[in-house]
C-alpha cells in the first residue's frame, strides 16, 4: 500500500496547480471579473486568463481557518477537527422501492426528505435532496430553500446557484430566518477544464457580496473532462478550486471557503460517470490533505456508490468511499441518499448512509486505554465469583459509554428462528419501516409567523418575475 501523501507530495501538486494557472490558464467572458483579476496582476495569454502566482498565495493566506454553518438551533464549525456529514443535493427524481420505480421529485418530497434528515443522529446538516420538478425551473432554487429552512432547526447549506439572480434571493430568504449575517453555505460549479465563461463568474461575485460561505464544486471527470491519472485529475481540481477561491476573495477578504472535492472516474464503455470505484475514495482523501495543506475546512463527496438500488454493492462501494476521507481527516463529507450519481435518491438510502456514517464515526473515536479500561480489577472481581461479566459494574458503565455501537438498523434477533419469525426482514425493509416511524412521530418547530409570511412574499414575488406574461 502506497504511504499517505507527504507534505513533499502535497508541495507537488500546489505547484503544478500554480503552473497550470500561471501558464495555461482559464477561459472566461464576464468583463467585470477579467477586469477585477488584471487590476490584481493577471493578464491574456492566447485568449486565456493567467494568474500569478503571488496573488494566488496571498488570497490563500488570508481565508479564514474555519467556518461556520448556522440552522434555527444549532451550528456547526467545520476546521474545528469534527467529522460533519451532509446530504447529496439536487436529484431529479425519487426512487420507489417498490416496483423500482422512478418518478419526478416535488416540493413535498424535499420537505419529506428534510423531515427525515432533521430525526437522524448523524446527518449534521441538510442541502435540499430533491430538485422539485413541479415547480418552474427558475424558482427551483427558492422552493428547495424554502422547503428546507421549513423543514429543519440543523444547519442549512443552500442548493447549487447557477445565476445571479438566485444568489440574492437566496439571501434575502436567509435573512429573512437568520438575521443580518446568515452563515448558509452556496456553491457553485466552473464546468471542467478550466471553463469559466458564462454566468458562473457573477455567481461567484455575488455569493462573495453577500457575504455568503461559499463551497466552490468543481466536478472533473477522470479520463474525460480530467486527465486519467489521479495525481493530475487532482491538479485541475485544485486549479479550477484556487480560481473560484481568488475571485471570492478580491470581492470579499476573508470570505469563509469551504474547499471541496468531487472528483468521478468515466466509465470508459459507455461514457457515464463513475462513484463506486474506490479511485473516488482515494481521490476525496488526497483532495482532504491538500485542502488541509492550505489550512481550509474540507468538505468531500464520501457516500458515493455505483449502485441503482439500495443494495450490496452500493453498500460496500458507500462505506468504502466514505471511509477513506474521513480516516484522512474531513472536515465534512457529502453525499447521504446518493443513488446513480445523484440523479435520484429515497428514504431508504438515507436510513442505510446513516448508519454508515455512524459506524465510521465510531470506528474514529477509537476506545479509551487507561487503568480502569484495561480492566484488571474486573477480570479479578469475576474469577473471585466465578462469574461472568454480564453483572458487572464495570460492564455496565462501559454499556452506558457506547463502548460497542449499535445503530438503527443493526439485525435485532437473536438467531435464525427468531429472524424467520420476524418474516426474515432485510435491512431494506427495517430502513423502510424505521423512515415510516420518524416521519409519523418527529416534529420540528415551525417558524415564526412573521418569518412565514415574509418567506412566502417572497416566493410570490420571484413566481411573478417568471410567471409568463
């Protein structure tokens, strides 16, 4: 097994990043941010932008070391050594376990889906699931906020922007909740290889106006849109990253980055992106250490998995990809309820990556080795009886302490008779009928009714701007 990557190793593929930037460019259109990098030291080069690299490193040295994510009840502070887990965001459709079926996701699936996330111990912030199809295309991002912020007292991230005109609205919508300075994450995606032309310079601009976090999401595809070998799939990413990071950060010093990797490999038979392989775990962990190289909070796509259902293989593939980062040190990892890329999700993956997440979550916590847990007293104290541990006081404070996990969907019978008698459930029909169990019985206070009311003004108002005629 290849060692983990050494500062020397890190150093590397800074320095490649810095030649791509400095020496090849990036395309881009939009005048003002043309405008704005030059008058920072950037100039034209065969029709692409090059950055220098000072300037690079400068913005690199003032982002901040943390940031902080705010919901109706509690924040969370990715960079403060925690490992917080969100959910994939924006799938089109929803999977029906049975029949297999899919369908076009709605607003009430994005507030279902949210419901559900908001019960569950290890989902720490929520990104709305579901891209509502029964909505306008140009009020998706609102409604998806909108639903969410409903929906959930956790942490907010807001849905991907691709406009302008979504950013400031999804502001006003996040003022409306959390006051003046809402910490609610954007982002936003260059498309790969270095494209930046088109809106998505403004989209960064403005997100760094408001004063947002901002995740920027490039997304290169191996052997596609991203060299075939890892290391240099891992150069362009970081490229494409270190520009988005320097425009936020000439509009907005100290502009909270979160740095984010979502790297995919192709399938070379028919084109299609690939998340099982663990390639894609291996890139999420290299693409940890070099965010952690810069000091930033990483966040990285974890529970990734080739699989259409909710199955074995995607199981494996999931747990897989989602272990290797977080054993690197994430400071967030993605993903929960991705199906197919993160075309379509359902509640039952949500169940199942939950207790994925908890069972790496207590694989990182390890287990305490002093005098008291190396047990010696207790070993004598049992052979005195001549009993076992069952009664134990020692047993017992180590039961209460979670010394070994138990998660919500852990097989609960005793044996194969018992199994059997219980109808011979799997995990997908305990997953099934645990979701059912929340969502009857969990409840999250509602907003206040000034706040309602100002929200769905809003909502009115941008569905007049798009209403035809």
């Amino acid at each position: 097994m290849n060692p983990p990557l050494s500062e020397e190793t890190l150093l590397a593929m800074h320095q490649s990043s810095l030649r791509v930037l400095c020496e090849t460019g990036f395309m881009i259109d939009d005048k003002e941010a043309t405008q704005l990098l030059c008058a920072h030291g950037a100039w034209v080069k065969r029709g692409r932008l090059c950055l220098p690299p000072q300037l690079i490193e400068n913005c690199l040295q003032d982002c901040p070391k943390e940031v902080v994510l705010q919901g109706r009840a509690e924040k969370i502070t990715l960079g403060d050594g925690g490992l917080y887990v969100h959910n994939m965001g924006g799938a089109r459709d929803v999977y029906e376990l049975t029949g297999g079926r899919l369908r076009p996701a709605t607003c009430r699936d994005v507030a279902e889906s949210t419901l559900l996330m908001d019960a569950l111990e290890n989902v720490s912030s929520i990104t709305p699931l579901y891209t509502p199809r029964d909505v306008p295309p140009a009020l998706m991002a609102p409604a998806m906020f909108d639903q969410v912020v409903r929906h959930t007292t956790k942490p907010i991230n807001g849905p991907g922007v691709s406009t302008p005109e979504e950013v400031k609205v999804l502001s006003e919508m996040a003022r409306v909740v959390f006051g003046d300075h809402p910490a609610v994450s954007l982002g936003a995606s260059p498309v790969s290889p270095l494209n930046f032309l088109g809106p998505i310079p403004q989209v960064i601009m403005e997100i760094a106006r408001q004063g947002l976090p901002f995740g920027p999401l490039p997304c290169p595809n191996v052997g596609a849109t991203a060299p075939m070998s890892l290391a240099g799939a891992i150069v362009l990413q970081n490229a494409e990253l270190l520009v988005c990071l320097v425009l936020a950060h000439l509009v907005h010093p100290g502009l909270p980055i979160i740095y984010c990797g979502r790297l995919s490999v192709l399938n070379m038979r028919n084109g299609a992106p690939l998340w099982g392989n663990p390639e894609v775990g291996m890139m999420a962990a290299a693409t940890v250490r070099l965010g952690h190289h810069y000091r930033l909070p990483v966040n990285v796509y974890g529970l990734a998995g080739s699989g259409f259902a909710p199955d074995m293989q995607s199981g494996y593939e999931r747990a897989i990809n989602a272990f290797l980062p977080a054993l690197a040190g994430a400071d967030e990892l993605s993903g929960i309820g991705e199906m197919a890329g993160g075309v379509y999700s359902c509640n039952v993956q949500i169940l199942i990556d939950n207790d994925i997440i908890g069972a790496i979550r207590r694989v990182l916590r390890g287990f305490p080795v002093d005098d008291e847990a190396l047990a010696v007293e207790a070993i004598e104290q049992a052979m005195e009886s001549r009993r076992d541990f069952m009664r134990s006081p020692h047993t017992r404070k180590y039961l209460r302490n979670n010394e070994v996990w138990a998660g919500r969907l852990g097989l609960q019978e005793s044996g194969w008779e018992s199994w059997s008698r219980a109808g011979a459930r799997t995990i997908l029909d305990r997953a099934h009928y645990e979701a059912q169990r929340l969502l009857e019985q969990h409840q999250v206070p509602s907003l206040p009714d000034e706040q309602i009311k100002a929200l769905d003004e809003i909502m009115k108002s941008t569905w007049k701007q798009v209403e035809p005629g």
